[in-house]
C-alpha cells in the first residue's frame, strides 16, 4: 500500500479528531458539559456519530479529552516542558501578561466549575485531570530546580512546593476572575519572584518581568 496514501488517511484522522475537539469545546463552553448532545456536537464538527466513536468511546470519554486538550496546551504554552524547561522568571512573567491581556483564563473554552463537576462525577476524568495537574507541577519543580543550580533562585526553596504554589495562583486566578474579584496581576507575579529571589530581567521573549512594588493595579 502506498505511503503517501496511508499518510494521508492519517492526518485525515487527526483532522476529524481535532475537529469533534474544537466543537465540544464550544458547545460545551456555550452550554456547560450536560447539556449538548453528541449528534450536536458531531453536526457542527460536520461528521457522523460513525466518526465520533472512532475517536472517543463514550460521552464521558469525549469531555475528559475536550479537557486535557485545553490543559496539556495551556501547559505547553505557559510552563514549557521537562526536555524544555523555561526559567522560572519567564513562566511567571509569561502567565502573568495572558492574564493581563485577556488570554486567561481561555476565552471560550469550559469553565473550572464544570471541570471539577465532571471530576466529581467521573473517576476516570478526575485521575486524568489530576495527571496533567501533577505533570505541570512537576515542570515548574523542574524549572526551579535549573534556576538553582544557575544561581538565580534561592537554594533554600523547595522546589515542588513551588510547582505546588504556582498552580494553585493559576486555579485561584481562574476563580477570582469569574467571581469578578478584583486583583493585581503583575503585582502578585512581582511578589511571587520576590519570594523566590529572581533577579528582575528581561524574558526571552522580550517582554520585562514584573518589578517589586511596580504594576500593582487590578486586573
């Protein structure tokens, strides 16, 4: 069988699946995780019930990978991976402007209440949703852990604990944010970097980190 055409069937795979994601995670966002039908969701991915149980087993199958579609990115994107750690300044500073500039929490993506509702509900969500939490924790753990050893961050830190810290300012921000509790990002990611003693500089992506006692306003 030729290559190219087996090539083929396979991005077309990846394709439906990637679509079935993007139209849960709408109408999941639009309408919360019990409402929508799958043969909704499967008409505006524009397929069959056919190709979404090549994909995904079951309803319950199908809401934890629309999760851990937005949490492994969001992962990827803000904290970086073991094979690639980010220096902890870059993380924080990083985080600290998708807030500020409206990119988290994700616009139009399932909201942490339904989140922890599916959890309660379903072990299996629960346990994969907890992996990825672990996973980020874990990163961060790493990145500090590469900051120490450089020099840049206080030997005497515990790194994990930071891991364990970081996400719950992630969680906590998430909540205040739709509660419409007022808070200061930049002010919080400045205090953040001051515990850990990280020298203020430039991130690798140009923008500056947070400054002690300089943009301490809300949201």
């Amino acid at each position: 069988m030729p290559r190219r055409a087996t090539k083929g069937r396979a991005e077309a795979s990846l394709e439906t699946r990637e679509a079935l994601l993007r139209a849960g995670m709408t109408a999941f966002a639009d309408e919360g995780l019990d409402v929508p039908s799958l043969d909704s969701i499967c008409e505006r991915a524009g397929f069959t019930r056919g190709a979404f149980y090549v994909h995904f087993k079951d309803r319950q199958d199908f809401i934890a990978a629309v999760m851990d579609s937005l949490t492994a990115g969001f992962i990827d994107s803000m904290f970086g991976s073991k094979d690639q750690p980010s220096d902890i300044t870059e993380i924080v500073t990083r985080f600290a402007t998708a807030v500020t500039q409206g990119k988290y929490p994700i616009p139009g993506t399932v909201r942490l209440h339904h989140v922890l509702d599916a959890c309660s509900r379903d072990k299996d969500i629960r346990e994969r949703r907890a992996s990825l939490y672990r996973s980020a924790m874990d990163v961060v753990g790493h990145s500090v852990r590469e900051g120490q050893q450089a020099g840049t961050v206080r030997r005497e830190v515990e790194a994990g604990q930071v891991g364990v810290l970081m996400l719950a300012i992630v969680l906590g921000i998430e909540v205040l944010t739709e509660l419409k509790v007022p808070f200061g990002t930049m002010g919080a990611a400045a205090t953040v970097l001051d515990l850990l003693r990280v020298p203020t500089a430039e991130a690798s992506d140009g923008t500056k980190a947070p400054a002690a006692r300089k943009g301490r306003g809300k949201r």
